[in-house]
C-alpha cells in the first residue's frame, strides 16, 4: 500500500506512532539480539522523514556477494567508494565497485523530477537503487541507505548482521534548499579534524551548509596574509583563556573540500562592525582613538565596534573579504551584523551600505543577522533570524517587512534551535538566556508560518546554531547538537505534512543506537523512549 507522507492523516500517523513505540518496547525487553537483527527497519523510520514511502515487496540482504554498482561518471564512483567504505568495517564485506553485472547495490544518474537534491530508492529481491538527477541527490539517498541497516554498521569492527533492508520505494527531495549548522570557533577554537568529525555528523542528516563563525572578540580564526596579525596575535586566545588557535588558508582549504566531499558548502562569517575586539586588539589602526585595547577572553556581548568613520576600515573588510572569498567556492559571505551596540543607528546604516556591495564585488551574496533588516539590504541578500518567541512586535515586523521586499529568510531562532542552549536547569553544558529548550520544543515549529508577515516563499530554510562560550571539546558540541540537530534537520528537509511530534519521537528514538555505534555521546532526554544500549 502507498504511503504519501504529504497526504497522511494525522491519525494515521499517531496509530503509526504507538505501533512503533510497541515495537521499539519489544526490541528492548529480552528479545534475543539475533531475532532484532533479522527484522529490516521500516523505510519510513528514518529521519529526516522521507517525502513519499511506498512499504512492500521482498526485503535485499547485502552479503558477501554484494557489489556497488555505479556508472562511468568520478562523482558516482567516488560517492559509491564512499558507501562502501562506510559499509565494510563492520560487515566484513568487500564490496567491490563495479559499472557493470546485475544485482547489489546501484547508484545511478538518470531523468526525472528529483531537482538538485533529491531521489529515489528502490529495494526489492535483486538489490537495492538509488537514481538522482545530481551527484548531491545520490549522496542523501546512500544516508537513508545507511539508516535502513542496522545501527551496528556504524562500528569500525566486524558485526554479526544481518545485514538487511526492507523492501518498497522511497522519493524524496528537501522541503528547503538551505539547510545549516554554524558552528562557532571563535569563542573556543576546534582543529580541522574536529570541525571534520562535526560534517560527518552533519551528513547523515542531509545537513547541506556548514556556517562557520570565524570572527568575533575572543578569537580570529582565519589567516589573513594582507593583516597577519589577526589570526597570530587576535587568535591566540579563547574563552577563558589558553592557546586559542587558527586556520591556515591550507586548513581552511582543507575544511571546505572535506565538507565540499559530504556535499556541504561552507559559509565563512566575519561578524562586522560589532563582536570585533581580536581585530581591534590586533591593530590600533581600526580603533577610533587609534588606541589598541587587551585581547579579550570573557563573554560579554556588545561593547566592541569598528570606526566607521575612518577609510582604513573599509581597506580591511575590503582586503578580508577579497582573501576570503578567494578561498570559499560557495555562493555565500556572512558579513554578522548583530549585536552592534556600541555603534549607533546611522553608522550602522552607513557601514553596512558601505560592506554589502564589496561582497558582491568579490562574487559572493551576503548573508546578516537579522538586525540588517534595519539598514538597507541589497537585492538577493540574506537575513539570519535569531529572535524568540517573546522578541518584540517591532522587530519581527521589520524583519517580515524587509521579507516582503524581497529580502530571503534564514530562521535560527535561538529559543528553537540554538544548539548552545541548555535542555533543562540541570544541564552542565550551555547558556539559558534565551531559554530552556528541550527536544519537543525545539522540534515542535514550523519555519513557513513561523515569523508572521514573511511570505512563505522568502524562507529559504533553517539552520542550528552552535556557541562556544561553555564547549571546548568535540564532546561538548556532540552532546549539546543531539538530538536537536536531528529535528532541525528534519525541519528544514521533510514535508510540512510529516511534522508530527508523536510519530518524530518515535523515528528519533531509533537514532540513539546509531549515535552510541558512533560515538557520540547525546542527551537522553525523558521526552523521548529511547531503546536500551
């Protein structure tokens, strides 16, 4: 039977919903490993939730006969090396690649109405195919792949299996075309390898931009050979002090090919005119009085500004944005804006009329924090809307109004889905000034009704988040980002009509083994039944 998640009753999905919960509970009470390893998952446990499945028909088991099959195009075969070299720890298989033969597992471009991203699995007797009109297409649908075997196969070392999945159809393509995480390494500075380990993450769940904040009073994370200064004298500290650190433009080449790998574009921030004192303290010269102050390590917000006034600032965000642009083959520069308190309105005004077109001159759209709707936005330009629920009447409207003149929507808003802010009182790690924001709450709102006023189609998606001021390890980020990266995903990727916090709760549960196979450690909140370890 056909299953249209666009067109599912909700009381279906709730019976859908308990159904699942009964299952998980026998999964968890003394059933014999074996016996849950032999049931395939269900096409539409996965998350984020599919636009389309079709349950039914003869499961396909890999074995140790399965190839992966691809055409003759590098971009196929590398996404199909990729499968593979995820597959064969823990199954023991050598899945060899193959552009010919019948059977396994096939990845495929071909015609049809999948647009940039999306794509079709189909699972039968014979094998399993995945066809996409891109390469991107192709990359998401091996991630639900991936989350219709096993949570085992995520282990580096051999695993009993089976290794089975279930059979039907899957069509599915993004509900949003920008779907983000930011994370910030300015307050705490994170290595390569670390912000590698967070794309991975992000992958899994058709994550398809990284938001780097490069910039702010307590760190300049990026090389610039024009100011040498800001990255080895304003990036070398952090939160509380210690070492800091910052990207080589080798590192940061690095970063955008790995994430470029997983089919993630990589938007570099440079927070402007305020959050700004690594820079100040690094030359005098941007400073109004000509007067350099300390390097700073506490995380107060708001009392740092360039001199608006002065030509030698628009020399540098000239020169930043010219090296920094050169570096991102993405379409994006965020350019901050937030925060500027120690700049009044009319400077504000002037410097971002000043800024905005210099990124455009160096072929890049800008992206601001949502107070550049106070200024002027130049056409194409993006606005990142990080107010709350409670956050005045005004502001939305200046947001929404900017939004009906054309300027695209980006909804992070930090009562929602900041990743840095704590689950409940209790938690160690995170801020609470925007709240306490459990799992339901941050799932629970839908990003095309959400900022009253903004047409729907000025919402170009949802991104999540991540500050630093209390995580300095790659544990911290991990804890605090699941499981809420999960539903801000599924917010940005599924169908409106999917959205379903009974039914979500259920899917997300069966995430907990994935990320113990992969260790990650997560916050197992009471709001969500999650199986035994």
């Amino acid at each position: 039977m056909r299953r249209n998640h666009s067109t599912t009753p909700r009381t279906t999905r709730i019976l859908g919903a308990l159904l699942l919960v009964a299952a998980v509970g026998v999964f968890t009470s003394g059933a014999a490993p074996a016996a849950r390893a032999a049931e395939p998952t269900p096409l539409d446990r996965v998350v984020p939730a599919p636009a389309s499945v079709d349950q039914g028909g003869t499961a396909y088991r890999i074995t140790r006969a399965t190839s992966v099959r691809v055409d003759g195009s590098a971009e196929v075969r590398r996404i199909g090396a990729y499968l593979a070299g995820l597959l064969r720890p823990a199954t023991g298989y050598p899945l060899p690649l193959t552009d010919h033969g019948t059977g396994g597992i096939r990845l495929r471009l071909g015609q049809g109405d999948f647009g940039a991203e999306g794509y079709r699995l189909h699972s039968g007797a014979g094998g399993v195919t995945i066809t996409a009109g891109a390469p991107a297409g192709l990359f998401h649908g091996v991630q639900t792949l991936r989350q219709l075997l096993p949570a085992a196969v995520e282990r580096k070392t051999v695993q009993p299996g089976p290794w089975w999945i279930a059979g039907g159809t899957i069509e599915d393509s993004p509900r949003y075309a920008y779907r983000g995480a930011m994370l910030d390494v300015s307050r705490h500075f994170f290595s390569v390898a670390q912000v590698e380990r967070y794309i991975d993450q992000l992958a899994l769940y058709k994550i398809n931009e990284l938001h780097l904040h490069l910039s702010d009073d307590q760190g300049w994370r990026i090389a610039i050979d024009s100011w040498p200064r800001l990255a080895t004298y304003g990036g070398s500290t952090q939160v509380g002090g210690g070492t800091g650190g910052y990207y080589s433009k080798a590192d940061y080449r690095e970063i955008v090919r790995y994430a470029a790998s997983r089919h993630l574009e990589v938007v570099p921030e440079i927070d402007m005119p305020g959050h700004t004192n690594a820079a100040l303290a690094s030359y005098a010269e941007l400073n109004c009085d000509g007067v350099a102050p300390p390097l700073y390590t506490g995380t107060k917000v708001g009392f740092s500004s360039l001199c608006v006034a002065k030509g030698v600032t628009y020399d540098f965000v000239d020169d930043v944005i010219r090296e920094l642009a050169a570096l991102t083959p993405g379409r994006y520069l965020h350019i901050g804006g937030d925060e500027a308190h120690s700049t009044s309105h009319a400077d504000y005004v002037a410097f971002m009329d000043r800024v905005q077109p210099i990124v455009a001159k160096y072929g890049k759209t800008v992206i601001g924090w949502h107070q550049l709707t106070g200024a002027h936005p130049v056409q194409g330009a993006l606005a990142q809307y990080w107010g709350l629920d409670r956050t005045s009447a005004a502001e939305k409207a200046q947001v929404a109004t900017a939004a009906q003149h054309g300027t695209g929507l980006i909804l992070s808003p930090a009562d929602r889905i900041y990743l840095d802010m704590k689950y409940t009182k209790d938690t160690e790690l995170g801020l609470e000034w925007a709240g306490l924001v459990e799992v339901k709450r941050s799932y629970d709102w839908d990003p095309g009704a959400y900022l009253a006023g903004a047409p729907a189609s000025a919402i170009r998606g949802v991104e999540a988040p991540m500050w630093s001021e209390t995580l300095k390890k790659p544990a911290d980020i991990e804890y605090m980002a699941f499981p809420r990266l999960a539903g801000a995903a599924e917010l940005g990727w599924s169908p409106a009509a999917t959205h379903d916090w009974d039914a979500y709760r259920v899917r997300l549960a069966a995430q907990g083994p994935r990320w113990d196979a992969l260790g990650i450690p997560y916050y197992r909140s009471p709001q969500v039944s999650w199986p035994e370890s």
